[in-house]
C-alpha cells in the first residue's frame, strides 16, 4: 500500500524526495484511513510534514487508499529498524533524472476504443522521436491517461535510446522553474536546460492560460526544440482551441502536429482496466465484483482504479471476503460520488434507452421508425450538451456516418424544447439519472 502511494506520488515531489526522505519512512499500521508512519527522527518528520505530507495524501486519495498520514518518531522496534536500513540502501533504479513514474508503461496500459488513436500516436512518437507527430497533442478529461501515456512515452524512448535528454514536466512546474530562475537570474541555466531536450514531455498545459510570461518563454522553448526536430508532447484537458487566454500563436503551433483525444473508457475498456490492474496487484477479484465495479464507476480510470484499490484495501483491513454486497458496502461514497463525475456517451445512450423503452441496440441501429428517431436524436442532444465529445465521435457511436445528423439533432430538440412538454420531461428525466 504505502509503495503504491510513494510511486504514485513520486512525479509530483521534487527530485530525490523519495531516496532522501521517504525511504527510510516504514508504514506500521492503517487505522481509521490513516496511515501510521514510522520516521527516524524529528526533523525527518518536520520536512515531510511541510513539505510532503500533503501531496502524499492527496495521492492516498486519489487512490482511494484513506484520508490521511499521522508522523510518529522511532518506536525502537528492531526489525523495522532493520526494513528501514534496507531500504535506505536500496538505490532509486528508475524514472529519477527524467521524473518518470516506473509504473507508467505502454506495457501496462490498457488499449480500448475510447484511447487507441492516442495510444498509437504515442507510441509512433516514442518510437521516433522528431519524426513522427511533433508536438503530439493529447487531450482529454482527467483521470484518463494522459500523464500515464506521456511518462510510457519517456521509458519507451529512453529504453530505444538511453542518451536521449527526456524531461517530464507539468505546466505547473515549468512555470515555478521559470519564476525561481527569474528570482535568482539563473534564467540562462533554464533556458538551455530545456531548450536541449530531446523529448520534452509538458503536461496539463491548459494551466499556462492567463500566464503570459511563461507562454512567452514557453513559446521560445518551443520553437528552438521544434527547429531542431526535438519532440515535444503536450497534454491538456481539452484541445488547443478550447484552451481561453492562451495566445493564438501558441494555440496554432499546438496544432502542427497531430491533436488526439482520450474519450472515457466504455464498459469493455472499463473491465479489461479493472482485470489488469487485479492481476497486476496480485489479488485474484471476482468477475461479478469486477463487473460491478465497471458498472457502477463509470467514467474516469482513476476513479476506477482508486475503487478497485478501495476494495483490495477493505478486504484485507477486515479480512473480509471480495463480494458484490461487501464492495457496495465499501464504496458506498465513492459510487454515490462518480455518479456526479463526466458522463460518457454510452451512459447516455443506456439512460436515453431506459427511459423510452428501447434497447441501446435501437438507437444506434438504422431503424427510423419517428420515436426510435426521436429517441435518438435526444441521446445526441444530450451528448452534445453533457459531453466534451466532438459531432464525429457522437455521430459515430450512434454508427452515423454524417456527423450532421448530430448537429441537425441538436437543432431540432433545442428547438422541440420550446413547446414540446413530453421531450422536455424525457430530457428531464435522463438529465436527472446522469
Ligand atoms: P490523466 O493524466 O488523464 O488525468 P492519468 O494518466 O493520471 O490520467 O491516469 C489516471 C490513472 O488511471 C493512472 O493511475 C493510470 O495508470 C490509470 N490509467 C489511465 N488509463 C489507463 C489505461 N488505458 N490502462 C491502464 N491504466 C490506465
Ligand atoms: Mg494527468
């Protein structure tokens, strides 16, 4: 468990955060959702308090692990003591210059219909750095895989290539970088620090808007890698165009490439994911407690993976049995919680059928009988207002060539909205469901 949280959090902690201060910690025990942590002494315990308690619990409940850390200083006890020494001397094999997560490999993602064109875009750039896609643009909603396809990409080209420059970076970071260098005119050391990657990984780029002098260096960056056939891989929770206060400029070199989306995972993606990750954790799940999940989490992987860790957790604190009942029981919070998070164009089609008692089958079949028609045309009517789906994608999960037909959808009951009481309760209704 512990592990899990150190790897998750190891790209968001400063560089050497893990071999200097969080290997020598050794969890004790888990009470209440709370970790208890045995640190060796107090200023141990006073650093990672201020500066990486929080991020450590964060990502415990990104995980669905439990809410919280509690520090406790040197129980004397031998054999933990023992643990401690081991891992202190264990070195860091991976991921440490480049701030790759080990765990984020084309290996261990799982390939569906809502993420392949990104997944082999991806891979196409890692194969060849420069020369494929460049940038490679991937945009989607949180929790997706973006981070994970980008940090694949680093391992996969560093594996091909291992003097290759790899840098990961959020946006975020690339911008307190920037400031700090400013602050101590060390902007020159930045600036070729970046400025001679070879593949240069910038993540949640929506986070530059509004940040003009960092879109400005960030602008130049870009330029001298691009000119130099560097690759450059950008992700972002919506595409280029959408992203507000960012300069066209910018916008338009983020679309020289090749802009791919990740849409949410569909139920077969959803119980491929769940089934990987059991087997990857070792812990044999039930399928009906895998389909459960897949059911009942329906839109975001993280989310998903944090429930299946949830459960794993639940099981093995009350040495309970893995069953549908119990893991309803323990995700009470976190199923009545996602049922609020993005929906995905197939809940809407299930709900749409639901409520006007028809098969999914039907709407997306050719037949034009007018209620299947109507039917249909207020599932497309909802994707596009509920959904970050494009006319293609939508059109297409209703096997509609034309992607018209969906903007002709959504004229038409915007228009039927107007004065047509049944359709405005069907609306309603399936609006409340989602
Ligand atoms: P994003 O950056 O889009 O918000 P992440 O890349 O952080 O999403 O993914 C969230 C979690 O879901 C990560 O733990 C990641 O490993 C996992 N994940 C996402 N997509 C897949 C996939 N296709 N196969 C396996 N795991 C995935
Ligand atoms: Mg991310």
């Amino acid at each position: 468990l512990w592990q899990d949280i150190v790897a998750a959090s190891t790209p968001k902690l400063p560089d050497g955060t893990v071999d200097v201060w969080l290997k020598t910690c050794v969890p004790l025990s888990m009470e209440d959702e709370v970790i208890l942590l045995d640190v060796a002494n107090d200023f141990i315990k006073v650093q990672i308090q201020n500066r990486f308690q929080k991020i450590l619990e964060d990502t415990m409940k990104d995980l669905g692990y439990g809410k919280g850390l509690k520090l406790n200083v040197g129980t004397g006890d031998n054999r933990k003591e023992q643990e401690r020494a081991e891992r202190t001397i264990k070195p860091e094999s991976q991921g440490k210059v480049s701030g790759l997560n080990p765990n984020y490999l084309f290996s261990s993602f799982v390939v569906g219909k809502s993420n392949r064109l990104a997944h082999a875009a991806s891979l196409a750039v890692a194969e060849s750095p420069g020369a494929a896609y460049n940038p490679l643009f991937i945009w989607g909603g949180v929790g997706l895989g973006k981070t994970h396809l980008m940090h694949a990409i680093g391992h996969h080209a560093l594996q091909n290539d291992r003097n290759l420059k790899v840098g990961y970076v959020s946006s975020e970071k690339f911008t307190n970088e920037l400031i700090t260098s400013i602050k101590n005119n060390r902007t020159a050391e930045f600036r070729a620090r970046y400025r001679t990657m070879d593949l240069l990984l910038i993540d949640d780029i929506q986070f530059l808007a509004g940040k003009e002098s960092t879109q400005e260096e960030f602008f130049h960056t870009f330029n001298s890698l691009h000119d130099g056939k560097k690759q450059i891989v950008l992700s972002s929770d919506r595409p280029p165009k959408d992203i507000k206060s960012i300069e066209d400029r910018l916008v338009s070199r983020f679309e020289w490439g090749l802009v791919t989306d990740i849409q949410s995972p569909d139920y077969e993606t959803r119980i491929a994911i769940l089934t990987k990750k059991a087997e990857f954790r070792n812990y044999p799940m039930p399928e009906d407690v895998i389909n459960y999940l897949a059911q009942n989490v329906p839109s975001n992987i993280r989310e998903l993976e944090g429930a299946l860790n949830r459960v794993i957790a639940c099981a093995e604190l009350n040495s309970e049995p893995v069953t549908v009942e119990n893991t309803s029981e323990w995700l009470k919070d976190i199923v009545r919680h996602t049922s609020k998070g993005p929906v995905s164009i197939d809940l809407i089609q299930q709900i749409v059928a639901e409520e006007c008692s028809f098969t999914v089958e039907d709407l997306t079949s050719s037949k034009r009988t007018s209620e299947i028609a109507l039917a249909r045309q207020i599932a497309m009517f909802i994707c596009r207002k509920h959904t970050e789906s494009s006319l293609q994608q939508i059109g297409s999960a209703f096997n509609k060539k034309d992607h018209t037909t969906v903007l002709h959808a959504q004229k038409k009951i915007e228009q039927l909205l107007l004065d047509n009481a049944r359709v405005k309760g069907i609306v309603d209704n399936v609006e409340s469901k989602l």
